[in-house]
C-alpha cells in the first residue's frame, strides 16, 4: 500500500530490507522511482495506481544496483531514466550475455525467485546531457549527481514539496554503503553528504532507500551521523553508531559485518 508523506508524494516500503519506492504525482500520471524489488509488491503498485487513475508516465533509477533497476509488466512502458553515468554501468552489465545469472548471483537466495529479471530490468536511458531537473509534466524535480555509494548516484530534491529522494543514503538503518572500489570511497561519500546539506534546509521529508522516512530536523541528524561514522572510519578510530550492534533496528544486525568489512578494506 503507498502512503502519502507529502502532497503529491506516496511511498511504498518493501519487505525487503525496508526498500521505498516513491511515486510523485504529475500533470497526466505519476512518475515511479526505484519502482520497488519483489514481483507481487511491483505488481501491486502498478494494481493501486492503475485503480486510483493515475498511469505511470516517467520511471528513474537512483543508481545502477539491481534493487533499484527493477521493473514489471503492468507498469506499462513509460520512459525510464538515471544519470548518463548510471546508464553506461548498467548498460555494461546488460551487455554480457550471461548478465541474468549474474544479477541472481547478487540477490539473497531466500527471495531470488520472487525478483523480476524478465520485467524489464535496467532499461533506463540517460538523462539529457547537462540536464539538472526531471524532463516529466510534473513539479520541478532536481537532480543532484554524486558518486557515492555507486556510479552516478542520484538524489533528487522535489523543490515545492521540500521531499529528498536519497537514494541509497540517510536511512536510520544503514550504515554508508561505501563503493570500495572507487580510488577515494569515503572522500566521495563525504562530498555527497555536504552537497546533500546545501539542500537540507528547505527539506522536510526524507525518503532513503532503505529505512524509515526521515521528517523536520531529522534529514540533518542523519546527515552528521553519516559524517561522524565516516570520519572514524577514516581516522581509523572506534565507531559509535547506533545502527551498529545492540542498537541496531531487529532485522538489520548483519549491518555489523558491512561495517567490520568496510574497516578491513579501509582503514589504514
């Protein structure tokens, strides 16, 4: 079921690690981003949609992880988008013809059979070059690139409303998800979090990609609690987080090896 947070914006939480799928209703439909992970959840959207009259006119892709390229059938064919640089890497996987077997390698085995590779997954196009707002019918949508957490990352500010759409940062379950394989992981999750800031104060709604919608002076308090998590890595120093250990929300506790790992690989 979706449920509104703002005027105009609806959001549906999977069972699945929390994941939001937000919908932001347009002139002539609504636009879906990260349409969502489970097949009968996707379905069900595109069913309460379809009921209430409201068709699926532009979908976008906040990154290029197979959670959040996902798609089904009954949402129709509307154009789907994400940044040039989130197209190329999916692109890139698509390309290898064996590129099914590799996504599913990716998806928890407990619900691989419950994930739609077949629904159009990863077809998205690029933005237009230099493009910074949402091409759609629909409030004015700003697109704010970084690169962390994955190549061509994207939050998108849906300015009258005051709502951020996060992607995969500021959840109150999960710790920086750090792209290890970039040459400076933390730097670039630390220059997304400052550009993330610049906004907040015309924010009053957060949406991450997984966890609890984030209200009023929260957006900042998960701001500087990603910062201080990300500086202690750095340092090289203890964390205190609570999303880590007896703290951490029932469910989310393998967070704690996310992190251990991430100190293995980059502290000094």
């Amino acid at each position: 079921m979706l449920s509104q947070v703002a005027d105009g914006v609806r959001v549906h939480e999977s069972t699945f690690m929390q994941s939001n799928a937000v919908v932001v209703r347009g002139a002539q439909g609504v636009l879906l981003i990260d349409a969502g992970v489970l097949a009968d959840e996707l379905a069900d959207i595109a069913g309460e949609l379809s009921r209430g009259g409201d068709p699926v006119v532009a979908g976008f892709s906040t990154h290029p992880h197979w959670d959040h390229l996902l798609w089904h059938p009954d949402l129709g064919d509307a154009m789907r988008y994400g940044t040039a640089r989130c197209v190329a890497v999916t692109q890139a996987r698509l390309s290898s013809p064996d590129w099914t077997s590799a996504v599913a390698g990716m998806i928890p085995p407990e619900i691989v059979g419950q994930v739609p590779l077949d629904g159009g997954f990863g077809q998205i196009v690029a933005l237009p070059a230099d493009s910074v707002t949402m091409p759609w019918d629909g409030p004015g949508i700003r697109v704010i690139e970084h690169q962390a957490h994955a190549p061509g990352h994207a939050a998108l500010l849906i300015e009258e409303q005051g709502v951020l759409v996060a992607g995969d940062m500021l959840s109150d379950a999960l710790i920086p998800m750090l792209n290890v394989m970039a040459p400076d992981p933390i730097g670039d999750y630390l220059a997304a979090l400052q550009l993330l800031e610049q906004l907040s104060a015309g924010v009053d709604v957060v949406i991450p990609g997984h966890g609890s919608v984030g209200r009023g002076d929260e957006v900042q308090t998960r701001i500087e609690l990603d910062r201080a998590y990300l500086t202690a890595l750095r340092e090289g120093r203890d964390v205190r987080d609570p999303r880590l250990g007896p703290s951490a929300k029932p469910g989310w506790e393998w967070v704690g090896d996310l992190h251990a790992a991430q100190v293995e690989r980059l502290t000094p």
